[in-house]
C-alpha cells in the first residue's frame, strides 16, 4: 500500500538539525494561528452568510402575506357585489347602447346602485383599482352591447387630479393629444370568462359564498387612461391591466347568470410591490415623487406572477429581474414564495438577492484573511527562513521522486511504478510457487460526471475512489475467505491514468476468490459521495485475470485482465469478470478499434462522405450532409453506428468532429470553384463536442481557416443531443448562430420534448426522421408529418425530410408543401468525387430521377448520435 506524500517525503529526508527543528516548530505554530484566523473569519461569514437569507425569506415571507391580504379583500368585494339580492334577480339583459342607463330606466334600483358604487370605492381603497362591471350572460359588445353596470367614478376623479386642463372631461375633444377609452379587449375576455364560467361553474356552489370560483384574464389595455394622458408622451404598458371576475347566480334557480369583473392595472400591482402610492407617470406624479425623495430608492427585487394567466409585474427600474424569472441569470438567492387565499393561489411572489450581495460578504472575509495572515506570518517569517535553505533541495530531491513514481492527483503508484510492481510480484509468485490475481478497474460513468460537474468534481471523485479501495484492501478480510489462498504480501492499488485502476493482489488461486474481491471492492462505490456541494454515484466494472492460469508474464496478465474488464463493460453497469480462456471477437474487435482511434486519426484513414439533400422547386440538389466513414486497414468499413460510440467514450470524437468540420468545408469551396450547385454543406456534431466549452470558438475558427462564408455551414444536431445537457447545448448553438452559421435540429419527431425546446433553440432548418415519412402511408400518419411541415413553415424554418426512397413519397411530400428533401431515391452517401456526379446528374434530370442506385436496397441506418445517417 502507498503511504503519504508527507511520509514519503520524510523517508527520504535526514534527521532534522536543530535549526530544522525551529523551522518546523514555527511553521507549526504558524499554521496553527492560521487555523484559527481561518475558523473565526468563517465562522463569521458562514453567521453573515445565513443572516442574508433568512433576511430574505422573512421579507418575502411577509410580503406575500401582505398581497395575499390585498388580493383576498379584492376578491371577497367582488364577490359580495355578485352575491348581491338585487344583482341575483336582476333582469338578465345587459344594455344595446351606452346611451341607455338601466337605473333611470327602472332595471335597477338607485339605493341598490349606491351600495354597488360603496363597495366599488372600498375596493379603489384597498387596490386603487379602474372600473367595477356587472355584466348578465349572453353578451354581444359586437353588437354594441355595453355591460348592465359600470362604476368608474376613481378613474374620472383622477384624471381631474392629473389633468385639471381637461375640465373633468375624459372625451376626446377635451384634449386633440388625449387618447380614447378602449374597452374592446376589455369586453372580449369578459365573453371568455362568460363562456368558462358557464362551462365550469353552472350553478351556485352549495356553501356559497365560500366556494365561489374566480377567473383572471390575461394582461390587457383597459379602458383606464388616466396615467396615460398623451398619445404623444404616453405608454401602453401604463394602460395595462387584468380583470378579476366573479360568476353571478340566479336568486331564484342559483344557476349561472353573469359575472362581476374588477379592472386593476399592472402598475397599480408594481406600486405595491414598491410600497409606493403609487407609479408616477404623469407630470403630477413625477413632480411628487421626485419631493418625496422615492425616485432615488433602490430598485426592489420582488416579482409578482401569475401562473395560469402570463402576468408578470415587477419593478420597471429593475430590468434584470425578468432574465432571472426566465432562467437565463441564475446567480445569487431566489426565494420563491406562493401566496394564500381563495384567489392567490395561482400567484407566486419571487425575490431575488443578487450575488454581489454575496459577494460583499466574501470579499470582507478575504480581505480579513489577507490582513491577519499577513500579521501572523510576519511575526514567524524569521523563524520559518532560517531554517528553509536546509532543507529545500532535499525535499526537492524527495518531491521529484514522487513525482516519477507516483500520481499526482491520488498518491497512488503511477504506470511507471506499477510496471515494476507486477514485475517483482510476478518474479515472487513465480519462485515461490503462489497464485497472483491483477484487478483493472474502469468507471463506468466518468465522462458524464466530467462533462455535467465538471473536471473538479471527477478529480475529487477519483481521489474518493482510491481512498474507499485502499480501505477496502488494508481491511483483514478483503482478500483471504476461508478456502482462500493464503496471503504472501500486501496488496498493492495504482492509478494507470484517466479513469483506470490497477490492484495487483498476491494469493488470490481461483475465479470464486477472485469474483468475491471484485464484488466487495465494487461494494465500497454503493454509497453516493458527497464532493463539493454534490452527491455522485460512482460505477465501476472490473476484470481479473489470474497467475499462471491466465499469463505467466506481467503483459499477459494485463493483457487478458484489460479483456475482462472490457467484457464486464459490455455486460453491465457495475459489473465483474475473471477472464476465460475462450476468446470473445467482440470485445477483442472493441478493443483493438479503440486503440486504433488515434492513429486512424493521424493516417487519415477516416473519410467523409456526402449525400445531396434536393430542392424541388428549385429542381435541384442545393447543399449536402457530411457523413463520416472509417476504413480501417484490417476490418475494412467500419460502421458508424460501431466507431461513433467509441470515439466519443475516448473524447477522440472533438478533434475528429473538428477534422470532419474542415474537410467538408474545404469540399465545399472546392465545390463552388468548380461551378458545382452544391450551395452549403451540413456537419454532424456530437454531445461530448457541445459540452466542450470552447467548442464554439474552435468550430468558428476552423471555419475561418477554410474561406468559405460562415453563412454555407451548417451545424447540424439531434434531439437526443439537445436533451442530455439542454443549458450548454442551447448555449453553444447561440454562439454559432449569432456568428453566421445556420443550425438544424436532425431527427425531428422523435424525441420527447421537440416543441418546448424548439422555440428557444437558435435554429434556422428542421429535419424530418424517416420514421414519419414511414407513418405517412396511413390518414393519421400523414395528418402528423403535414402537420409538422406546416409547424416548420410557421416558425420560419427550412424543412427537410430524410429517407425519401420511392417517388409516391416524393410526391406526398411536394403535395404537402415540403420543398427539401434527402434519401435513397435521389442518392446514398458517397465520396465527394461521386458526390459531385450524383449531384450533376440529379441537376440534369430536374428532380424526375426514378431508378435507384445499383446495389442499394430500401432502409437507412441510423446512429442515435446523426453520424451515420443515410
């Protein structure tokens, strides 16, 4: 087993004089006080920290509990007036016109308006709110209708606080530059809130008033103008507003007869967020404000929404805190509080603390840090000098050895040392007569935990690996069971290099000994770890190969233990393999082609090939996919669908999807400076590639290097690409969009959230799977693959179809609007020479081609990664 860095250090160093001796005495005392300093400054930065948030969850708290109050007495006037007798027996008929007046007519008594026009004014005391309607079922402001009552008198009694010139008046000819009441959106979701409550809330609940719905509308422009008293000066959003509404039921029947709305502008809600009287617009408003000192406030970080109705009120001044509700800014503290009552359940009140508030905090600490080490290393900097010169070049002579034999990051054995490991292990075990087993261990999912935590992440994750089989291996019952072989030495754990592990464990005879190591050495990765802040689950699999049964040399024994492991891969997560004797052409295939990867590479033995995607309106194939392709100089043609899957487990798939990116491009300016048609080309790239993050930068400067326009290229990905990192991937995508380059979403229709990412995605082409075009041969099939060509037309995106083969599909898909498409039926993948031909003869028939390619039979193979579609 490996000891310490310190150890090892020590083991190599003479007996400290008795200036070393100082030396380390002060260096202890140092990082003794440094200890301290760094407990007490984080122990009161930790307190600081806490303070911040719970700060922040009361004041939310409290808020939330301060508009819920607000909100719950909107809704109960409201309902009070719908529960009123006289507005329950009413004659249910709202009025032809606005000239009638249903109280001197008669239809409503002036005492029971009066108690209508009390309860409107409580509600403009609790909400400021704009206009109160009583409106009766069946209305038609098509037909010039207006609602049965209406109560606005707050609204005219402000605008002749905020526009004393006007006369009182809210008419047009009281002012040229004075816009009209619009009440037409108004009146439209009123209809919709008549027709919802007549579905859904037919009759009086049988505990009413308790139990009574309420519906709010979306944001729209009300009939309230008074903050918005210029056409020329004014703003639509201060016209902006929501109606809450409740149902009115029959006195008599208790069945659904109309509905009570209260009009509230958003800025009146923002007003209430801030604490504020209320927003100031008018010149009035700003000139009282700017007395009361409430322009030079800070912005406040509430946001106000409203799940099912697409309202969103927050601070103006504080634009941020939108791009924060949407998801794209994600620091700091966001503290998310629902509200409570009848009708606040459906809002949800969203403070954010942003992260230099944070930031504050850690700077003092640091800057705390800073002062009192300085202080305290000073006073024991002559001691630490003095004896630091002693020892320096043999600690550097110790430290250069480590570094020889031993891995950096762990402390276990590197390569080097293991090579001499095995070989003296095997010499004993040969002279001795004793069996030997050799472990290779493999994690399953470390290139995940890499690409989604980060590289720092699977650093801790690998030194948590090597500590767990180190303690696994130092127990008294990890390598002897009863009927075992006895133990000559100590096991022995090293670190090979990336995510590999080799044990080399003497005395262990036979597969049984060997399976039930592998088995609890795999049992210490059950437990999830606990690495900076995240919990893991680290998986494994392991191959054994034993001594002398499998190999008499320590190259044999790794040699079949490497099989095994590859074996244990192939079979399962998480899985164990002692080697057998049989041979296995799969996993020897899969590990030969993964250590030809590199030198595939090198030799240039990948090629690419295209397939010409044809435009039928243009009658003419307009632009290619790129298609990798890998002649191995054993195997023959690999298959995609083998070879893809390997380069991206070995990463090796980022520099040959950038070498795959310059040769279509240069093909490409080849292809234009030959007069070829061929107007863009279209690359396949993998997730391992997007979650690179320089993978934009370097697909850009490739690009660069060729000549050819940003705009011919086309960075093409599929829907299972998008869903396994969507944040980076959208991420990447919208880097190469904004610098020219036009991207597809390949596979369309087959994944599982295709519609609520395509809106945010940055795509300018959507690609088709053959799959539906399959589906197309019944009614519904091809209602779907209709349907999304339209989709694509809609959202102003180019559509192509892949996996045409016959001409009656052509044809379905030319009837249904489909101009671009790719497959079988027009040409398969070929090199780029024969490419060029299939695309000059597809021009020269206009399209009419009919007979397809010798020796190609119907179907494509598909790699669920794009690079082997055909």
């Amino acid at each position: 087993m490996t000891s310490t860095w310190l150890q090892k250090i020590r083991r190599g160093t003479r007996r400290p004089s008795a200036s070393v001796g100082v030396v380390l005495v002060a260096t202890l005392l140092l990082l003794i006080v440094e200890s301290l300093i760094v407990s007490d400054i984080n122990r009161d930065r930790y307190r600081a920290l806490e303070s911040l948030e719970a700060d922040a969850r009361r004041s939310t708290e409290a808020k939330s509990r301060e508009l819920s109050q607000v909100l719950t007495d909107l809704y109960t006037t409201t309902r009070t007036i719908a529960m009123l007798p006289a507005v329950r027996r009413a004659a249910a008929e709202n009025r032809a016109s606005a000239a009638e007046n249903t109280v001197e007519e008669g239809r409503f008594a002036a005492s029971d308006a009066e108690t209508v026009t009390q309860l409107y004014l409580h509600l403009a005391d609790v909400m400021s709110v704009s206009e109160v309607y009583i409106v009766y079922d069946d209305f038609h402001p098509e037909r010039g209708e207006v609602p049965f009552l209406m109560f606005d008198s707050v609204i005219a009694e402000r605008f002749r606080r905020q526009a004393p010139g006007a006369q009182g008046s809210m008419r047009k000819d009281a002012s040229p530059d004075l816009p009209e009441e619009v009440e037409a959106q108004e009146y439209a979701q009123i209809v919709d809130q008549l027709n919802r409550f007549r579905r859904e809330n037919p009759t009086l609940p049988p505990m009413a008033p308790h139990g009574v719905a309420s519906l709010l509308s979306q944001p729209v422009i009300t009939c309230d103008n008074s903050q918005y008293l210029s056409t020329t000066n004014g703003h639509q959003t201060d016209r902006s507003g929501v109606l809450l509404s409740v149902p009115i039921y029959d006195e008599t029947t208790g069945a659904f007869k109309g509905l009570v709305t209260t009009v509230v502008r958003l800025n009146v809600l923002e007003a209430r967020l801030l604490d504020w009287p209320n927003i100031p617009v008018t010149q009035p408003e700003l000139a009282e404000a700017e007395a009361a000192g409430r322009d030079k406030t800070t912005p406040v970080d509430y946001v106000l929404t409203h799940k099912d109705s697409a309202v969103v009120v927050a601070d103006r001044r504080n634009a941020g805190l939108r791009d924060i509700l949407a998801g794209s800014k994600t620091a700091g503290l966001t503290v998310r509080h629902p509200l409570e009552g009848p009708a606040s359940s459906s809002w949800v009140l969203t403070r954010h603390v942003p992260q230099a508030a944070f930031d504050a905090i850690h700077d003092a600490a640091r800057h705390d840090l800073v002062v009192r080490s300085v202080l305290a290393a000073g006073i024991l900097a002559a001691l630490a000098t003095f004896g630091r010169v002693l020892i320096s070049q043999r600690r550097k002579t110790a430290l250069l050895q480590e570094l020889a034999d031993y891995d950096e990051l762990t402390g276990l054995p590197n390569r080097r040392q293991l090579d001499r490991t095995m070989e003296a292990a095997v010499r004993a075990a040969t002279a001795e007569g004793d069996p030997l087993m050799l472990v290779m261990v493999d994690l399953d999912n470390f290139k995940t935990i890499n690409d989604v935590h980060g590289h720092h992440v699977g650093d801790l994750v690998l030194i948590e690996v090597a500590r767990r089989f180190q303690k696994q291996l130092r127990s008294s019952d990890t390598v002897t069971e009863p009927g075992d072989a006895a133990l000559g030495t100590s096991p022995s754990i090293g670190r090979l290099g990336g995510d590999e592990f080799l044990i080399v464990l003497p005395g262990v005879a036979n597969d049984r000994a060997a399976s039930s190591i592998m088995e609890r050495l795999l049992s210490t990765l059950a437990v999830p770890m606990l690495l900076d802040g995240r919990t893991i689950q680290a998986q494994a699999s392991m191959g054994a190969a034993l001594f002398p049964e499998h190999g008499e040399t320590s190259a044999q024994l790794l040699r079949c233990a490497d099989q095994a492991m590859y074996e244990a891969k192939r079979a399962d997560d998480s899985a164990v393999v002692v080697f057998q004797r049989r041979v296995n052409p799969q996993a020897t295939r899969r590990i030969r082609l993964t250590r030809d990867l590199r030198e595939a590479l090198v030799q240039e033995q990948f090629e690419v090939h295209y397939q010409p995607i044809f435009n039928v309106l243009q009658e003419r194939a307009d632009s290619v996919e790129a298609l990798l392709r890998w002649r191995h100089p054993e195997f023959g043609i690999v298959s995609p669908a083998e070879f893809v899957p390997l380069l991206e487990s070995t990463g090796m798939i980022v520099p040959v999807g950038l070498w795959v990116l310059r040769k279509a491009s240069e093909q490409l300016v080849s292809w234009r400076s030959n007069g070829t048609t061929v107007e863009s080309v279209a690359v396949n790239v993998s997730v391992v590639q997007l979650s690179q993050s320089n993978f934009s930068r370097d697909a850009l400067a490739v690009v660069e290097r060729t000549g050819i326009e940003r705009t011919r290229v086309t960075i093409e990905v599929t829907e299972s690409v998008l869903m396994e990192n969507p944040e980076r991937s959208i991420g990447q995508l919208c880097e190469l969009r904004a610098a020219g380059l036009h991207v597809s979403i390949d596979d369309f229709g087959t994944g599982y959230s295709s519609l609520s990412y395509l809106r945010r995605l940055p795509v300018n082409t959507m690609k088709i799977d053959r799959s539906l075009l399959v589906d197309a041969i019944n009614p519904e099939g091809r209602t779907i693959l209709a349907a999304m060509v339209k989709l694509s037309a809609e959202l102003g995106l180019d559509c192509v179809v892949e996996g045409v083969e016959t001409l009656e599909q052509c044809h379905l898909l030319r009837d249904i609007g489909c101009a671009r498409m790719q497959g079988y039926l027009f040409a398969r993948p070929l090199p780029a020479d024969e490419a060029d031909a299939a695309v000059r003869r597809i021009n020269l028939q206009h399209g009419q081609a009919h007979v397809r390619p010798p020796g190609i039979q119907p179907g494509i193979t598909h790699h669920p990664h794009g690079w082997a579609a055909a």
